[in-house]
C-alpha cells in the first residue's frame, strides 16, 4: 500500500496518506494558512536539535508499527532520514510535526494522527484553526502522549523539549470567511 502511495500522481494542491490501512486523498492547506506556517516555521528554526531541519515540504512519513503514512504540515526531522532514494522516510526520524486542521482533516488530526505520532514524535502541534487555538502534545508513550497544554492564539505557547521556548502565536489568526470551511 506505502508504495501505491509513494507512486500516485495526485492532484496538484492534493496530497495522499495511509491512514488506517487505506489510501487518502485530500488538499494540502489552504494558502491562507502559509502565513501561519512560515510563522511557526520561522520561530522553530532557531530551536531545532542538531542534525535536524524544520521545513513544510511533501514528504510522507511512515509509522509501519501502524501501518501508517503521513504528510505532516510542518516537520522537523533529523536530516539523515533524507539520505535515501525513496520517497518517505521513517516516521522515528520526527522530533516535531505540526499539523493545522481543516473541517476535512479534523478528525484524522485529532485522532489517528494524535494516536500514532504520540507513541513516536516527540513533540506535536495542533493548530485548530477553527477554534482558533494551538495544542502541544509532548512525551510520548506505547499509549500516546502524556501531557498536553493548549492556548488561543494570541497567547504564547511553551514548546517543550527538545526545542523548550516561548511559541509567539499572535500572527497564527486567520479570519474566517463565509462559506469557506478553515
């Protein structure tokens, strides 16, 4: 299944994932949401562990432990996962992921993606972009992650180790729009 994934040719602004044993389909965010990511991205570059490097690319993650493959908003990743031919790396190379949730992606970003970064990534950021507040999950476990800490944008968040700073989220608002799903 990973390799039918690795080999589609999605649609341009689509990306697809392995959740759950099938194959997903569904849009890359919105591009008001870059201004978010490039925020997020900006501010996490000074804190990345060594060897690592933050970046938004298209790169599918895998979890083989459950069956998984994910395409994270936003990741941070020890640069040697990089050194391969293929198109994915391994999901054990992530010390952060950051996703922003759509009405589309909702539930699998606050589920199945919660459920399997939390037994592996170290730290996950989860922009609700509706409610308009972040989440950081942090100290995971065979059962997910340990701890959680939420606040609405506007407020500074801690990111806890290995990056540990204050995250500025004042730019991370968008305003909603009729008709238009976040």
């Amino acid at each position: 299944m990973l390799r039918i994934v690795e080999e589609m040719d999605t649609p341009a602004g689509y990306k697809a994932e392995l959740i759950r044993g099938k194959i997903v389909v569904s849009a890359w965010s919105k591009l008001r949401c870059k201004r978010v990511m490039k925020s997020l991205r900006r501010q996490l570059e000074f804190h990345v562990p060594d060897g690592h490097d933050v970046d938004v690319a298209p790169f599918l993650f895998t979890f083989p432990q459950s069956e998984r493959g994910f395409g994270p908003d936003l990741h941070v990743a020890d640069e040697a996962a990089f050194n391969t031919d293929g198109r994915h790396a391994d999901g054990a190379a992530l010390s952060l992921v950051a996703e922003l949730t759509s009405d589309s992606t909702k539930d699998v970003d606050w589920l199945d993606k919660l459920d399997t970064y939390g037994r592996v990534v170290p730290v996950y950021l989860l922009l609700d972009m509706k409610v308009q507040e972040i989440s950081a999950f942090w100290d995971p476990s065979p059962k997910g992650y340990r701890s959680r800490t939420n606040v609405p944008f506007g407020r500074p968040l801690h990111v806890p180790a290995p990056f540990d700073f204050e995250l500025d989220t004042s730019e991370f608002a968008i305003e909603a729009r009729e008709n238009d799903p976040a």
